[in-house]
C-alpha cells in the first residue's frame, strides 16, 4: 500500500469512527449537523434541559401551564426541510409534546405553548408551513408563530404568552446580539431565559487591543 492510499484509508478510517460516535454521543443522524457540531451542542442541550424542566413547571401547583418562548427561532442552516429535525423548533416541539403526553395532558386542554418568533421573511414563511402541517401531530401543544425583530415583537409575545411560565430561549445569529431592553416586558412574571452565545466572540472582544477598548 502506497503513502496516499495510506493517508487515504487512515482518514476514511478516522472520519467513520467520527461518524460512530456523533451517532452513540447525541442518538442524531450525523449528515444532519454536518459541519454544525455548535448547533448540534446547543440542540443537545436544549433538548435534555426541556424535558426535566417542563416537568418540573408543570407538576408545581403555582404554575402548572408553560409558554417556550423561541425569540429567533429560524429555521435556520437546517438539513431537514421536512421535519425539522434538526432546529430548536422541532426540538422544542417533539420534546414538551412527549411531556405532555407522558402526563396525560388533555389536548382539548393545553397547558403547552410554544411561541417562535422569527425577522428574517423567507424563514418566517418555511416556519409558518411548517406549524401548519404540524399542528395536527403535535395535538397537545398549542402552536403561535411571530414575524418580526424579537425586539419590536415583544411585547405582543408577551400579551399572546399568558400560560404561568415562561422560558425565553435568546439565540441570535453572530455577535451583535440583541437589545436585552427587549426582555423589559416579561418582568415581572415567573420566567427563566437561556441565552445562547459563541464564547469565542465574547472571549475575542473582551479580549481585544483594540485602543478604544483599553481602560484610560
Ligand atoms: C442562530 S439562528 C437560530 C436558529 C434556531 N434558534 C435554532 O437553534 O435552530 C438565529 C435566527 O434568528 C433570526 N434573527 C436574526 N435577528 C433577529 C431579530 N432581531 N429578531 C428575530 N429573529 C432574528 C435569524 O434570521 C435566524 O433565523
């Protein structure tokens, strides 16, 4: 075996061993997220935060019922066009539906909203096919889709949002973030926020030499 078909079977070798542990690690199909392990991670996290979470809201007598706010919710770089698998809106979706059931929810009686917010017009309109065709399948979740800046809409999410809890997923794309005045109206309420963000831009900026950034 000559050098190349060497490098050549060590890399084919290395990249389905890769491969065999996306698949063990997160149970996802791996194509899915190809090239995305930070939307892979962050999916990961979302989706075993929910389930312990929302059962939790839900078995606590002050509260009972939960809004899951999706403040960007995209879709966003996804591969799966068609369920949606691989983006925070079918997360989100298949995650709190199997808590419901789990707990033998009425579905004539939901208790589950999931409100996703979305500026971007050509992802606005995939998400509104999308809750659509699903609203059938996802029978114990009531489903509210928002177009618009999440800072401009927040305070009609926050009207449309009347169940006791709120979690408010804060997932920007890049650096330049969001406003956090655009939480102003949710004070107040019984909520919690996770916010998503790159650690290697906060780190590079905080970081920076940059002479306006140095202290005086
Ligand atoms: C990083 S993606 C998030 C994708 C989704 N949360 C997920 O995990 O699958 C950010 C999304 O927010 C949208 N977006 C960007 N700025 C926004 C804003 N100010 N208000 C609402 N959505 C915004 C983008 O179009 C994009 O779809």
């Amino acid at each position: 075996m000559g050098w190349a078909t060497c490098d050549s079977f060590v890399h084919i070798t290395g990249q389905i061993i890769l491969s065999l542990w996306r698949v063990r690690r997160f149970g996802q199909l791996p194509d899915l997220y190809f090239g995305r392990e930070q939307s892979q991670a962050k999916h990961d996290i979302l989706e075993r935060y929910l389930t312990p979470f929302a059962n939790k809201i839900l078995s606590c007598r002050y509260w009972e019922s939960l809004d899951f706010i999706d403040g960007f919710a995209g879709p966003w770089e996804n591969n799966d066009h068609e369920n949606l698998r691989d983006t925070s809106i079918g997360i989100s979706l298949r995650t709190l539906e199997a808590v419901a059931e789990s707990r033998n929810h009425d579905p004539s009686r939901k208790k589950i909203r999931c409100i996703f917010n979305e500026a971007k017009a050509s992802s606005y309109a995939q998400l509104e096919v999308y809750a659509e065709k699903v609203r059938r399948e996802f029978q114990h979740v009531e489903i509210l889709t928002f177009k618009g800046k999440f800072e401009d809409d927040s305070a009609r999410i926050k009207a449309a949002s009347t169940n006791l809890f709120q979690l408010i997923f804060v997932d920007p794309t890049g650096y330049t973030g969001f406003p956090p005045s655009s939480l102003g109206p949710f004070a107040g309420r019984s909520s919690e926020i996770i916010v998503n963000m790159m650690r290697s831009f906060i780190t590079r900026f905080v970081a920076s030499e940059r002479e306006d950034r140095k202290k005086p």
